[in-house]
C-alpha cells in the first residue's frame, strides 16, 4: 500500500499585504462562548497563543466564538485515501522536555530562548525523509525550532515506533559572533532532510543530509545498520 508521511510545521499565512496571526489577548472573545475570557487572555494562560482571524467569527457580530491556532508540532501517516492512520501529538515535545528540558522549546537563532517558542508552533517539524534499511523503514524528522533529528521506525504505519532523538546543538555558546553564525554552535534550523540509501551511498552505508538554515551548515549522518 502506498502512505503518505507529513512533518506538521504549520506555516501562517503571514504577508506585508495579508496576515492571520492574532495573539489572543488581543481578540475581542465572544462573552457568552467565554465568560472567563480575563482570565484566558492573560499573558502566563493563553495569551501570547496565537490563533488565526479566519474562520472564527461564526456569526459576523465582530466577537471571535472559535479559536484555531497553528502548529501540529507532529508528524502524521496518511494512506492513499487521505485518510489519518498515525499522528505523533505531542511525542516530540515530551521527548525534548525528558532529554534536554532546560532547552525546551528554544528558538533557533538564540540559545537562551528556554521555552520562548511554546506559545508558537513549538519545535516546528520542517523537514522530512523517508528510508529503506534492510527490512525496515525509517522516518527522519527534523526539528526546526531546537534542532536536531528525530528518527522513527514507521514499518508498520499505524504502530510507528521511536528510535533516536539525535541534536549536535551546543547551547553553551552564542549563537552568532560578529552578526554571522558561530560554527561552535553547530547545526541551527534543520530546513531540509535527504536520505541515501546505501546502494547510492559512497561508502556503501546509509546516510542521512541534513540542510541547517540558521547555521548555513550541511551535516551528513551515518547510520549504523545495527
């Protein structure tokens, strides 16, 4: 059967001309819909979330009586029928809290940015790659936001199962010198995931490129078969 596989970013639509984004504590929130709507908009609540002005206003009174905000923060399985078999939820950013929870949710382009990206799109899944070794397939998910890969074994689309978490950030150093990235920080904004398989591999081993936008690095895995 053929399947689709989806890294969940949740881009806005967010122009010169046009943009959807609001923060909440600045809507106008229907009083009936949201009676406790002080106490929602407040900036340590929901606050700072931001949500779309589309598609909220159900009866054109000017008040919003829905609110949709951005960001799966996953990555979802879909089959030919487009149907939804497997969605991550909030997997990734258990994981990150669990390995690097001083870290949690940075931003890309600051390393002292703990938890400024949890009230937008979280760790952003970018890129995506899907791969053949042996008898097993592999997704390589890159994470925007705090960076690094996250692998899972994807064999059986509707029971995929975590392998790896890998990030070579280094979080002690700034992430610029002299307003031009600092190599000692290593890989920042995973934008792009290609996946060789060891047949068209150069040294006959699979192996994972990853295109870092913030760092402008290139950064080659290899994988070990075992």
């Amino acid at each position: 059967m053929t399947y689709y596989v989806t890294a969940n970013e949740g881009d806005t639509r967010d122009f010169e001309f046009f943009s959807e984004e609001e923060r909440i504590k600045d809507l106008d929130l229907d009083p009936t819909i949201f009676p406790n709507a002080s106490e929602l908009q407040q900036d340590e609540n929901l606050g700072r979330l931001k949500v779309t002005s589309i598609l909220s206003d159900l009866d054109d009174d000017g008040l919003y009586d829905k609110l949709f905000s951005f960001g799966a923060r996953s990555f979802s399985i879909w089959d030919s029928f487009g149907n939804l078999v497997f969605d991550s939820g909030d997997r990734f950013e258990e994981r990150i809290a669990n390995n690097i929870p001083r870290r949690f949710n940075s931003d890309n382009e600051d390393n002292d940015s703990f938890d400024s990206r949890s009230d937008y799109k979280g760790p952003e899944p970018e890129a995506i790659a899907i791969g053949g070794i042996g008898q097993k397939t592999y997704a390589f998910i890159g994470l925007e936001r705090i960076g690094g890969i996250i692998v899972y074994n994807v064999s059986n689309p509707q029971a995929p199962k975590f392998t790896q978490y890998i990030n070579n950030r280094r979080f002690n150093v700034d992430t610029e010198v002299d307003g031009a990235p600092n190599p000692a920080a290593r890989d920042l904004g995973p934008e792009s995931i290609i996946f060789i398989s060891a047949g068209d591999s150069p040294n006959r081993k699979p192996l994972v490129v990853v295109g870092n936008e913030i760092s402008g690095t290139t950064t080659i895995f290899e994988i070990n078969n075992n």
